[in-house]
C-alpha cells in the first residue's frame, strides 16, 4: 500500500514557553482506501451522455480558374471543437500523479461512451484508437459512431470503387471490392446500368480500427446509429429517410472484420422508423440476417399533410408513434473475408 511521506511543520507556542516546531505527518489523497478513490474518480471524470471526439463537416469543393494557373480544386471541411462536457470532468487527473493518472485513466475510458460524427468517422477514429496508446485502449468499453448515406461510388468491371463527386480530369479510386462482379470480370464496356449502380465506400481505415480494437481481448461495444435512414442491405426505409437497398456492403464489410480481427468487439445498429412500417417489415428484417435485439416506442409529431386542411376543420390529427429498434448483423453474404492490410500506410496488398 502506497504510504505518504509527507510531512506537515506547525509552530507550537504556549505562555510563558518559547516558540517551538512540531513534525506530524499528514494524510494525502493516495492514503484513502481504493474504494473510496474510485468513486471520487467516478464523481470527477464520468459523463452523463458520451463525448463527441470528433464532429467532422465537408463543406464541399471549390474550383478556381485563372489565365496563368491550371484548375484548383480544394476541399473545405470544418472541425468542431472539444466537446464542452469535457470542461466539466477533471481530465487534469490523467496528467498528474503517475499512480493517480493509472487509476484515473481505468474509469475515465471504462466509464465514458466516446462518439465520432460528421461526415468523416472512421479516420478519426482510428486517430484516437492509435493516439491514447495501449494501455488505455485496454479499458474502452463503449464507443458510438453515426453511419451517414454519404460515400458512394460507381464499382468497374475490375472491382475498383470509384467517386465521380470530384471536379477533375482523372477518377478517384477510393477502395477496391473484394471480388469484382461476376459479371464484370472479362474486358468489355461496362454497361449503363451498371455505371448507374451504386456502391459503398470500403473505408481502409474501418479494418485498421477493428484490428485495433481486437489486439486487448477485452469486451468492446460498438454502436453505429443509422439516423433513421433506413435498414441497410434492404429497400426497408420505415417512412424516415432514404433507403439504403443499393448499399448493402458496410454492414457485411463490418462483420467480417469483426469475426476476422475482433470477435472480442460487440456491433449493434440502432435506428429508428414508422411503428406501423416496423411491425409490417419485422418479418422481413429478420429474413435479411438482422436479429433484432431491442426496440422501444415514443410518441412523435402528427404525419405531414399532403393538402391544406380548411379552415373550419377542428379535428385533430391523431398522434403517431416511432419504433427505436437495435440490430445485429448475424449473416454475412456480400463481402467474404478481407485482404491483408498495411494500417501504417493504408496501403491494400494482393
């Protein structure tokens, strides 16, 4: 057990005596009981909703031309802030004491749910995965992160996902398939049909934050809101934004990861629909490998007029509810076991 060696001087004086020192020792913070240090940090440090690290907006690309200078395309994104509940959590606790900083450092990753949003995650992610180190990586437990229907791409005939969203003379390879389509595969034109098809990004950096999130073994929950838009992998929207039936590959890609690098890691998908829509398609979800793992009811604003109501009309528009449901990928059917991978360079090996 750690004992202070602290001592505390006081200057003792009685009348008629001549001033005089006394030593005592004193009683510090490291000599309360564990216990009672490990509420003090729960107190300090823990916060009541999880702590956006990373809030990322892309603001698009603007071109600028000139006589003497080609095209300039550049990107403008915009990075929020630290999250303001953290000038309420004692964060100065992870930087003291060496033995302090230790236990401190056990609740504050244990305890806190840590959120990346905007329109770049899962670089950021990997960002802080890689910058807390390993020892405090041991001890995260719960991590959020919202998919947004962002990043899609036009696949070849050779399996490269392609984004066309850039302002320049060349295409941007951003990821490649695992396999190219069956149907691609022999040189010829690719057709209109599927030059029109849509396809998910495959983010390299999703593989190298599972295979980060696998080297601890210890039980790491993963939550990846949808915003209500939609089922992945299906053409069931639940009446709450668009459908996502041309972009099944993130929730398989995420899977496989999982049983390959991570099946220490829990994944859930939480969303939101219709109550009606919900129960009509819950037969459905489950046919598309989804098991469903919770849902709860709230009440939500009256449906949306399609024509002006008259004036005379006093009835009220009867309330409807929304179904939050959770889900776990349990099939994996698009996406097959991933390549190596280099996580230094993001660079894919055949």
């Amino acid at each position: 057990m750690y004992k202070s060696l602290k001592r505390n001087c006081q200057i003792v004086w009685r009348k008629g005596e001549p001033l005089g020192l006394a030593v005592s020792s004193t009683t510090c913070f490291l000599d309360l009981p564990l216990e009672i240090r490990n509420q003090i940090y729960d107190y300090a440090l823990l916060s009541p909703r999880p702590i956006t690290v990373s809030s990322v907006v892309n603001q698009g690309y603007q071109k600028q031309i000139s006589d003497t200078h080609p095209t300039i395309v550049t990107q403008k994104y915009i990075i929020e802030g630290k999250d303001a509940i953290l000038e309420k959590i004692a964060r100065n606790l992870l930087f003291c004491h060496p033995i302090i900083a230790a236990e401190a450092a056990i609740c504050f990753y244990r305890g806190n749910t840590f959120h990346f949003e905007g329109d770049e995650v899962w670089n950021p992610l990997y960002s802080f995965l890689q910058g807390i180190g390993d020892y405090n990586r041991r001890f995260l437990r719960r991590i959020s992160i919202e998919v947004k229907l962002r990043n899609v791409a036009s696949q070849d005939r050779y399996g490269a996902r392609i984004i066309y969203e850039y302002d320049l003379p060349f295409q941007i390879v951003h990821s490649f398939a695992r396999d190219p389509p069956l149907q691609a595969r022999h040189p010829r034109r690719q057709t209109i049909h599927e030059y029109n098809q849509l396809y998910q990004v495959l983010d390299p950096a999703i593989q190298a934050c599972f295979r980060l999130l696998g080297l601890e073994k210890t039980p790491i929950l993963v939550e990846l809101d949808l915003k209500g838009q939609g089922i992945p992998g299906s053409k069931i929207s639940l009446g709450c934004g668009p459908s996502r039936s041309r972009l099944p590959d993130l929730p398989d890609f995420v899977e496989s990861l999982r049983r390959t690098f991570a099946e220490n890691v829990t994944v859930l998908w939480h969303s939101y629909g219709y109550k009606k829509g919900f129960e009509d398609e819950r037969h459905m979800i489950e046919q598309k490998g989804w098991e469903i793992v919770k849902t709860w009811e709230e009440e939500g604003p009256p449906f949306p007029l399609l024509r002006p109501r008259p004036q005379h009309s006093i009835r009220p528009r009867p309330p409807h509810f929304m179904k939050h449901f959770t889900l776990r990928r349990t099939v994996v059917e698009t996406v097959q076991s991933p390549p190596e991978f280099c996580e230094s360079c993001y660079i894919q090996h055949p």
